[in-house]
C-alpha cells in the first residue's frame, strides 16, 4: 500500500511541476447581436450602437454586478448580424462604412453572418428598401473574462 501510495504522491508532484507555464490570456470580447428587418419601406436594427463606452453587456445573474473587463482595444469589433428579409424576392444587403461587405439575402427568409468590424459608422442599405439605416460601432470591447459560463 505504501509503494501504491509513493506513486501517486510522485505522479502528482511530477504533474505539478513541469517547465510549461500557461498565461491567463484575455479572452475574445463578447459578440454582440445586432437583429437587421428588411422591409420594402426601410431597414430597422437594433440596437442603433455596439461597442459604445458605458454600454452594458448581458451578463448573466451571477455577474450582474462585477465590473467589466476590457478586451482588446482598437481592434475589429466581431458583430453577429441576424437578420429578417420580409421581401418576397432575393435582395442584397449592403454594409457600407469603414468595412464594407455586400450580402444576398434569399427571399422571405432568415439569415446571420458574423463580420469584424472597425470603429466607426456604418450604414445599412438595400435598393429593394426606401430607406437606410445606420450602425454606430464604437471602440469598446469587453472582454468575457469576468464572466462565467461563457466560451
């Protein structure tokens, strides 16, 4: 028993002591979702701002009151788009500002995509639509270190 027990003790010391070290690296900021209609009298999104200071993130229960932790500043706020096109044809999407991407859209139907976006202003436009819409990115992006729960 006391070889048996030797043995483990040596496993885990030899487990406890190796040479790699891993850093607690940031972890990516959290995506934030911005829902986009597409309709033949305009483009409505919401919310209007991503990013912006001050802005609260959805925080589950548990960190509710925990203070915020930064991710990296300045670069590309990655942005989940989800978007409704309530036209009964297939129509393109343009994103037009500091990025710029140009998206179909099948007719009557959902759809998503993620893309990186820079600091900025944004405007949301398709010719099947009379009207635009516009996307503010700021400079924000917290991180999700803070939270728990959250890949």
């Amino acid at each position: 028993m006391s070889c048996i027990g030797l043995l483990v003790l040596a496993g885990l010391l030899a487990a406890g002591c190796t040479a790699e070290s891993r850093p607690n690296d940031p972890r990516p900021p959290i995506v934030p979702v911005v829902s986009v209609a597409v309709t033949e009298k305009g483009i409505e999104v919401a919310p209007r701002g991503v990013g912006l200071p001050g802005e609260s993130t959805p925080n589950i229960n548990q960190n509710r009151n925990a203070p915020e932790n930064q991710g990296e500043l300045g670069g590309p706020l990655v942005v989940n788009f989800r978007i409704s096109n309530q036209i009964r044809r297939a129509v393109p999407l343009r994103l037009e500002g500091p990025v710029e991407r140009t998206y179909a859209l099948a007719p009557a139907s959902p759809d998503s995509f993620l893309v990186g976006l820079e600091t900025g202003i944004y405007r949301l436009s398709s010719p099947a639509s009379a009207e635009t819409a516009r996307l503010l990115v700021g400079p924000s992006r917290v991180s999700s270190s803070g939270d728990l729960l959250t890949p």
